[in-house]
C-alpha cells in the first residue's frame, strides 16, 4: 500500500528572484509530486507538495540544496490533509 501525504512549507533564504519556484515545479514534476509554490510578500516562498512520502523527502533534500542562484536558509513545513482532485504541481502568481 502507498501512502500519500501533503506538507506545507515555508522557504526562506535567498528564493525570489532566482528561479526558485520553476526550480521547484522541475523537481516537483521529477519526483512525481503535485501543489503549488507561490512567493510571499516577506521575501519568503510557500508552496504545498502531495506525494509519496520518500519523494517529498527527496525533494525537500533537493530543495535544500539550492543552486548557485539559491541558497535556502531555512524550511519550516507542516503536514497538511491531502487534496484529492490535484494533477500536477503549478506555481502561482
């Protein structure tokens, strides 16, 4: 049996203006993963991902990591109830 979970998180550091949410929406579609980014007003950028929970695991790693364009301070995520009608992951303006 395959457990689906769905995490919010909330991304600081260096993440608007630097190709971070279509970084995300790659690596979200790599892994296999559905939700949203969006950039917040502070500065910081939300974004919910649905999946299995290896995957999100992995893409939280990959998140972390940044490029040399991104540099990820910090990542504070809680687990949220799933969406059951989601296909794809998309950013949001």
């Amino acid at each position: 049996m395959i457990f689906i979970n769905r995490y919010f998180f909330k991304v600081s550091g260096r993440v608007q203006g630097v190709g971070f949410r279509f970084h995300s929406q790659y690596l979200a579609d790599h892994f296999n993963l559905t939700g949203w980014v969006k950039n917040c007003d502070d500065g910081t950028v939300e974004m919910e991902v649905q999946g299995r929970e290896d995957d999100i695991a992995a893409f939280k790693i990959k998140i972390q990591e940044g490029n040399r364009f991104i540099k990820v301070k910090d990542i504070y995520s809680e687990k949220i109830d799933i969406t059951s009608e989601e296909k794809a992951f998309r950013v949001i303006y």
